[in-house]
C-alpha cells in the first residue's frame, strides 16, 4: 500500500473525534511550544494566536487551566538547543514542535513527554515515526509537504517565466535526508521542463547573498525557495535579491508573497497549527500518541503578487490568474 494511503486528511476532522479521558481535568495544565522562526517573522504572531484560540474553544483557559511556555529561536541551533533544555526543565504535558528542526531537537531531548509536531516533511524517512498510522515513541503530528510537490513548484516556475532553463531550489543542508529527498525530487523533475538543477544550500546572509548574486550572472535563472527555517528567517532578504537580480521565485509559503514575493504554492499554516492544537487537548485529556495518526495537508493555495510580477517584467498568463485563491494587485 502506498504511503499516502495511510496519512490522514486533517481538514477540519480533528475537533471531531471523541475525546478521551473524559472531564477537563481541575488542575493547571502545563504545554510547551517551540517555534524555530523567531517572534518577529511575519507569520509567526497568526500561528501564536492561532494556538491559543483553538485550545481555548477547546475549553482551555489561559492562566487557569493551562498555561503554555514559547520559545522562539529565529533559527539559531543554538537557542534551539537551549530553548528545548529550557522547556523540558519545565516539566510541560504536552510540547508543540515547528518544522524538522523543532521536531529534532525534541526528539532527542525527550523519550518521554508527548510531543507534537507541524510543519514537518516526510517524518517516515526523516526518522521521527516509523508509521503514520501507528506512531511509536512520544512524537506525532502534521506533515505539509512531500517532495511529489516539487513538480508542481517547477511547473508554476516555468508558467509563470516559460524560458526558465535554470532552477536553483534554496534550502539550508544540514538535514541531509531532507537535502537528499529534494535534489532527488528535482533532479527526476526539472529535466521534464528543460530545466538544469543547481541545488544552493544556505545558512546565513552571507551565504544567500552569495548563492544568488552567482546564480543570477547567467541568464535564464529562476528560484523555488524551499520550507525550511533558515530560509523563513531570512525571507525578507531572498525576496529583495530576487528582486534586485530579477529572478523568478516560486515560494512555499504564501506569507513571502505577501511581503513581496512572486508566487506561492503552499498549504495553511493556520489550518495546520489549529490542527496540532486540537492534537494538543487530545493528549491533555489522556489519548496516547499511538491513537493519533500523522496527518498530511490536503488543502494548498496560490498567490500571486502581481506588484512584483510588474517590477520584474513579467506578464503572467489569465490562465493562471484565473485558478490562484489570492493575487495581490
């Protein structure tokens, strides 16, 4: 049975399921949320909210039956590092995770403490669960991307800018079977399109600015900049270079269109974090991690900006304005 099988659709059928352990417990509850971006990325204060509301029409009262520690670590390791002891010396229920790098560190911080993550590709191959429909150990949670989507990231590329001929996906590399799953994906991919790969891999400023000011000294060059922390640090950055050197980027993340990127094909970070939340109650109310299924985005969306297709010079076909869910004129 293929793996998509067994991942389970989270559009609004999480707050549906049963609740387990019957009562809202009397005493204060204790959940520990780590983000990997920091407080001032855009999205970031949406998510934070996001969180509390969905726990709090859960029946959850801030500062009387539960309280709930953030961390932000704007992709420094090592804040993550020490952020995590932090929150482990807590002694929470329940932690909440952001992405492969929160999901990591607590894997390794903890054996014991439930944990659930969102924003995380692949947990199977990335070594967080070896099932979806069963997880073992103490991490489930919500998966956003496979690497099948690079196919659609690079048909939205060469719609958007058809003499594309190069594409530079930009990732941060340290996780290497994540790097390996999307230069594979790539590499099978652009191809098809007439497109030749050169994989950048990121860590800083420094390292951006260089990976784009050289990429972009031959023509024909466009971007597909990947989920991953580093890169929504420094989001801001990518999207001034692109538009300095005129580059096409496609985004996984519709918040970096609306600060002034090209185009986004992306699922709803919201939704997803709602969703984690709801996995949150669950566990507060005694469900095992065992009970809760990995489950896998089933709803994307694009968004073009079209103030920024303008700036560099490109006249996007009515064929994919007509079938984008937001452009911003």
């Amino acid at each position: 049975m293929k793996r998509r099988e067994f991942l389970v659709s989270f559009g609004g059928t999480v707050a549906a399921w049963p609740l387990s352990g019957g009562a809202q417990p009397s005493h204060m509850r204790r959940v520990a949320v780590l983000f990997v971006l920091g407080e001032d990325h855009p999205e970031v204060p949406t998510l934070v909210v996001a969180i509390k509301e969905r726990l709090r029409s859960l029946g959850w009262i801030e500062g009387r039956t539960i309280q709930i520690d953030f961390r932000f670590c704007r992709s420094d390791p090592e804040r993550v590092k020490r952020y995590s002891e932090e929150l482990i010396g807590l002694k929470p229920d329940v932690i909440l995770a952001q992405g492969v790098v929160g999901a990591a560190a607590m894997k390794q911080a903890t054996t014991s403490i439930p944990v659930v993550f969102a924003q995380v590709q692949d947990p199977i191959d990335g070594g967080f669960v070896k099932s979806v429909a069963r997880p073992e150990g103490n991490l489930t949670g919500f998966t956003n991307f496979d690497y099948s989507i690079v196919s659609k990231w690079l048909q939205l590329l060469k719609d958007v800018a058809p003499d594309t001929t190069r594409v530079m996906p930009m990732i941060n590399p340290d996780n290497r079977p994540r790097w390996n799953g999307y230069l594979a994906a790539f590499e099978k991919n652009a191809p098809l399109l007439g497109m030749s790969v050169h994989m950048a891999g990121v860590h800083d400023e420094k390292e951006i600015e260089g990976a784009i000011s050289q990429f972009a000294a031959q023509p024909n060059g466009g971007m597909v900049v990947l989920p991953d922390a580093t890169i929504g640090v420094h989001a801001r950055l990518i999207i001034e270079l692109a538009e300095r050197h005129r580059l096409p980027a496609v985004y996984s993340n519709v918040s970096n269109v609306r600060a002034g990127g090209l185009i986004a094909y992306s699922d709803s970070t919201i939704t997803m974090f709602q969703s984690a939340a709801s996995y949150v109650d669950r566990l507060l109310r005694g469900a095992k991690v065992s009970d809760l299924p990995i489950q896998a985005v089933d709803r994307f969306e694009t968004v073009i900006n079209l103030k920024t297709a303008a700036k560099l010079g490109i006249t996007v076909p009515p064929s994919l304005l007509s079938v984008a869910d937001d452009v911003i004129e």
